[in-house]
C-alpha cells in the first residue's frame, strides 16, 4: 500500500463514503420498486420476450440480465432494474479497491465519493442501460490489469479473468473496445510490459475475449451485419461535418454531467499524468481514460452524440482527481477546500432534484420560483418519463370496452417510435404495433408474419407530447379518429399529454 496514504485522516472520510454509497445503493433500490421504467429499459425488457444472441443497437448481456431479474422479482420494475443496481454497486466496489492498491484508504473513499454522486453515474445509477453491466466489466479490467502488469502478478488464472471481463463487457456495450485498444497502448509505453504482448498469457486472454463474442458474431451474420453499419456508418454520416457549435454542446454537457468543478479536475489528472510520466500509476490513469474520452470528443464534432458516452473514461480519472485532493489537503487546505465545495455545489443539488423529484413533482416548482416568467412545459422535467403510462392504458382499455359493448373486436395498440411501444408494451404485457419509418429493433420483429394477421382490424394509436405524430400521414390505416388528450397529472402538476387516436382498417406497411 502508498506509504503516503497514512498522512491523511481517513477514518472519517472512509466511513463517511462507505455509508453514503451503500445508503444510495439502499434508495436507488428503493426508488426501482416504485418507478415506472425510462424509455431505454422499457425497449429492453421488450427484447427479453424475443431473447437473442445479440440485438441491433446492443449486444444482448442488458436483455439476459433484466430476464434473470424478472424471472426473480416478475414483470416489475424491480425485476428488470435489479441486475444494474448489483452491476452499479460491484462498480464502486472494484473502484474502491483499485484506488486502495493504487493510492490507499483514503484517496478509495474520495473516487468512491465522487462514483457515488457524479450526476453522470448517480443519475443514471438507478436505470438498467447496457452502460451498468459494461461498466462493471470496464472497472474488473482495469482491476486486474493493474494486478498484472503494476503488481507484477502475471498468473495464468489472472489473464483469463481479464479476459473474461472484457468478453462480459463486450456483449454488453462496444464502448469497451476502447478499453482494449488503451490496454495495448498501456503495455506498449513500458518497455518491461511490451514483451506481454508475445506470450502466450497475452493471447490466451484476448482469444477468451474473442470466444465471448460470438453471440454477437453469429447474429449480425444472420442479418448481414446490421450493427456494424449502424455503430460506424450511420450513426457517424447523419451529423452534416464538423460542427462547432455541437462540438460546444458536448462541452457544456460534459459540464453540467460531472459539475464544472470535477471536470476540471479530471482535466487536472491528465495534466499531471503528463508530468509524471515516469510513475506508472498516474500513466496507467490516464493511458486507459483519455484515448475513450478524446474519441468521443472528436467523434461529437462530427456526429451526433449522447452526454453520457465519454461517462467510462471519468471512473480512473476520479482516482487520480481523489489523489491530487487527498494530497493536496494538507498543503494547501483553502485551495482544496474550495475544490471540494464547488464539487458539492453540484452534487447536492442535481442528486436532491433527481432523486426527489422522481418521488414527487417538486421540478416545476423550483422552477417557478428560479425563473417566474419563463415558460415552462412538462417535457422540461427528465422524472416525467417515469410516469403515465399505466393511466394511459386504463383509457385505452376505455375505449376497448366501448368497441366490446357493441359486440367488436377489440382494437389492438400501436405507437410510433421504440420509446412509446415498449412502454406500452410493458404496462399492457401486450404485443404493440410500432408505426415508424425508422430503424431499430421491432424492424426485425415485426415482419409481414408479424403484422399480416392484423390486416383489417383496428387499433388505439397513442403518442405523447414529446413524439407527437398523426397516423393518418403513415398511410397504415382507412381512417383516424383523434380523441380528447388524456393529461396526466402529478398532483397539480401537469405531467404527461397522451394523444390518442382510433384508427380503423389497418392496411399494413408497403414493402
């Protein structure tokens, strides 16, 4: 262990942030209980009805996980959220313990700290997403890389594990080739670690990596490699060239996901790595988060992006951020004390807006009081996408009575975009009808076997205020009927507008 780690007090600090991360392990798990689902997790519940090798936008760990999980807790919220919050919480564990042997107890507590409360893992801490099982993956590779090439372990058993945990990670999220990539680069800088990269061991882990692969291999070569063409060519050609004022837009979300403050400090890690070359800690650091970080960068200048992408490079460069202010606490308490504060000021208030605003409508009023007299819609509050979609049900299920009353067959559901029809997929346990120009998973679902038996019928088209869209302009069905919009409401507060359609003699879609 870091003989420099004992200058600090970490009795305190290291309590204090075992408390806080198992206490947010304890709410999230609380909060999954009693949530609807977001968009994301909803799309892959619905892919543990059809349970593949590998899907389109992802590989398939996410859908294996969440049908473990509702094999365990049923079609719950729970039951799909439950195997992210176990990947989330071994996340910070693997953190923790890689920052103890890198710097010891308390620089652990401090990246513990900042995993725990960063916007970008707590806020998306709560969510099943590919990110958490990759994420997992990300940080048991780096734990055993450090094992092997920092602590000169070079067991046999150790290389398969590492690559082990990058096949885990690959069939959860592409992201972590990146990883990969930065692993060689690491064994490259350093002359005694370069010859790992003849022996045996070397390849034994990256052939184990491979052999994780081949669900996803199988698939694409079933559909003629969709997947590829969607991660390298279409989701990289729809951006226009480079664009500075996106590029400007990925910054500043970058600032507001981490907090200026811990950005900033990121930044600092690299600039000191750079200076301490010669130290393989801060090399490992910094060798194994930039190159994913400055990929995404450059990728946003050129395409669109997602803030949430670069999150993987920032869980090493926490380590070292905790490490620069553990350091620097002593030497220059008034400096690093106003790190810290800045650091908070971001924290609590967007972990205070996030987690209580999910359990109670308290966005628009803070708003209200923050900006009186600008205007304010119901899609400005993220906690939204959490709620409706049961009530929306009961009014289809509404109009279903009237069309039985009469001695009809009941209208089946459709929807346009994945977001809106696996959610109503969920809370109806229902086969929906995705009407969307589109591509994305439910292209591969719902073929003409698919949708050939419903020729003729009718159907309840629903939308809400975020993906309006009016079916009569799809050319699917003989007429449409819009209906009064059901608003839903949390408490006084305006929640979602469902629009909703019955649309009859459904014709099918041109091939």
């Amino acid at each position: 262990m870091n003989s420099t780690a004992s200058t600090s007090p970490t009795s305190p600090l290291i309590k204090l942030a075992v408390f806080a991360a198992v206490a947010m392990t304890i709410l999230r798990a609380i909060l999954s209980a009693k949530l609807g689902l977001g968009d994301d997790e909803a799309y892959y519940w619905e892919w543990t009805r059809r349970l593949e090798l590998s899907y389109y936008d992802h590989p398939a760990m996410v859908a294996w996980l969440i049908k473990l999980g509702t094999l365990l807790f049923g079609q719950t919220p729970l039951g799909v959220r439950s195997f992210g919050l176990v990947c989330n919480a071994v996340s910070g564990f693997l953190l923790w313990r890689l920052s103890e042997r890198l710097f010891g107890k308390a620089t652990a507590a401090l990246a513990l700290f900042f995993y725990t409360f960063a916007p970008i893992f707590s806020l998306g801490g709560l969510l099943m997403v590919p990110d958490a099982p990759m994420g997992m993956a990300w940080m048991a590779v780096a734990f055993l890389v450090w094992c092997i090439l920092g602590e000169n372990d070079d067991r046999w058993s150790l290389w398969v594990l590492a690559g082990a945990a990058l096949g885990f990670g690959l069939i959860s999220k592409y992201t972590i080739v990146l990883l990969a990539g930065s692993v060689v680069l690491l064994m490259l800088s350093e002359p005694q670690w370069r010859v790992y990269l003849l022996r045996p061991k070397f390849w034994l882990a990256v052939v184990v990596a491979a052999l994780f692969c081949l669900p996803i291999v199988l698939w694409n070569v079933q559909y003629d490699w969709p997947t590829i063409k969607f991660h390298l060519h279409d989701r990289q050609t729809g951006g226009g060239g480079a664009n500075f004022g996106r590029w400007g837009q990925f910054f500043a979300s970058q600032l507001l996901v981490l907090g200026p403050a811990l950005l900033v400090l990121c930044f600092g890690v690299v600039a000191v790595a750079l200076r301490r070359w010669s130290e393989v800690k801060w090399r490992f650091l910094v060798l194994l988060s930039v190159p994913t970080f400055a990929l995404f960068c450059l990728q946003a200048l050129y395409a669109e992006f997602k803030p949430h992408w670069p999150a993987p490079s920032y869980m090493l460069l926490f380590i070292g951020g905790a490490e620069l202010m553990r350091a620097g606490w002593q030497r220059r308490p008034v400096f690093w004390r106003s790190v810290a504060a800045l650091i908070l000021l971001i924290f609590v208030p967007l972990n205070f807006l996030f987690y209580c605003g999910a359990m109670t409508p308290i966005i628009p009023k803070i708003a209200r009081v923050v900006a009186p007299n600008a205007p304010w819609e119901a899609k400005f509050d993220p906690t939204n996408d959490l709620y409706g979609w049961d009530q929306a049900l009961i009014e289809a299920e509404k109009i279903r009575a009237a069309f039985r009353s009469r001695g009809e067959l009941e209208p089946f559901l459709s929807s346009s975009r994945y977001q809106l029809v696996s959610q109503l997929a969920f809370v109806s346990q229902e086969q929906v009808l995705r009407i969307s120009p589109g591509k994305d998973q439910y292209s591969f679902w719902q073929t003409p076997e698919f949708w050939r038996p419903l020729l003729g019928q009718n159907s309840i088209f629903i939308t809400d205020q975020r993906f309006e869209r009016d079916p009569r302009g799809d050319g699917v069905f003989e007429r449409c009927e819009v209906q009064p919009p059901f608003l839903y409401y949390r408490g006084e507060e305006l929640a979602r507008q469902f629009n909703i359609w019955i649309c009859y003699g459904f014709l099918g879609f041109k091939s």
